[in-house]
C-alpha cells in the first residue's frame, strides 16, 4: 500500500490537482485585485513550473510510440 502513496501516477495526479488549484485562484486574482501585479506574476510562474513537471512526468510514464 505504501508504494500506491508514492507512485509517479499518484504524483501526476496531484500536480494536475495543484495546477487547477492555481488556475483558479488566478482567475478569482484578476477578477478581485487586478491591480496586484506581483502576486498574479508569482502565481503564473509557479503554474508554469507545475505544468512542465507534469509535462515531464507523463512523458516519463507514457512509452515511446513506435516509428
């Protein structure tokens, strides 16, 4: 059971979960406080970061497709 907790599957689906967390606390940021620049830019990024780990994990889990 302890295996299923850490599993790069398990992890993929937590990186998607964060990534629709920030997705959506960015939209309510621009909707409640368009003038905070510095906090939407810092959320970006770290969505960013987010999308090309998870972009990096299922390229890990995926096998290659045949020529």
């Amino acid at each position: 059971m302890d295996e299923n907790l850490h599993s790069p599957q398990r992890r993929l689906i937590e990186l998607r979960m964060e990534h629709a967390d920030l997705d959506d606390l960015i939209d309510r940021n621009v909707l409640d406080r368009p003038a905070d620049d510095l906090t939407l830019r810092r959320l970006k990024k770290r969505r960013l970061a987010l999308r090309d780990q998870i972009a990096r994990l299922e390229s890990e889990l995926e096998p290659p497709e045949p020529a």
